[in-house]
C-alpha cells in the first residue's frame, strides 16, 4: 500500500509565507478593534488540527485592507490560517 505523507504546515513556515506575500502583523485600520479582540478570543480555545491541544496563540496580520489571522498551538507549533 502507497501512503502519501502531508506535512504539518507550521506557523512559522505560513508566517513567512504572509510576509513574502506581503502582510504584517496587525489588524487593518478599518476594523473596530472589538471585532478582532473577539476573532481572536474565539480562535485561541481552538483545538490543535495536529495533535488536538486547546490553547493556540493568535496573531492577526494584514496587508492593505485585507485581514488574517495566525492560530500558532502552543504544544507543537502547528500553524493554521483562521
């Protein structure tokens, strides 16, 4: 049997990712900053797509007026785009 391996995308590697692309770190100007604080409350109790840890460490990121944000698990640093 043939397996395909996918790697774990980590935060770092989607972070670097953002940046070429040309995001920075930060919300967008034009969103009330209620609205990110509780995009980023929700996203933080998310379970790890990896190895199902509760607690993520969440960063928005911004380019122009569009708007990411980085869920980082802070066990094992898989990353995922929220």
């Amino acid at each position: 049997m043939n397996q395909t391996i996918t790697p774990i995308p980590t935060a770092s590697a989607l972070e670097r990712e953002w940046r070429m692309l040309g995001f920075v770190e930060g919300a967008p100007a034009h969103l009330d900053s209620a609205i990110v604080a509780d995009d980023v409350r929700s996203y933080r109790r998310m379970a790890c797509g990896s190895c199902g840890h509760r607690s993520q460490t969440v960063s928005p990121f911004r380019r122009g007026r569009e708007y990411r944000l980085l869920c980082r698990c802070r066990k094992c640093g898989h990353g995922v785009e929220a």
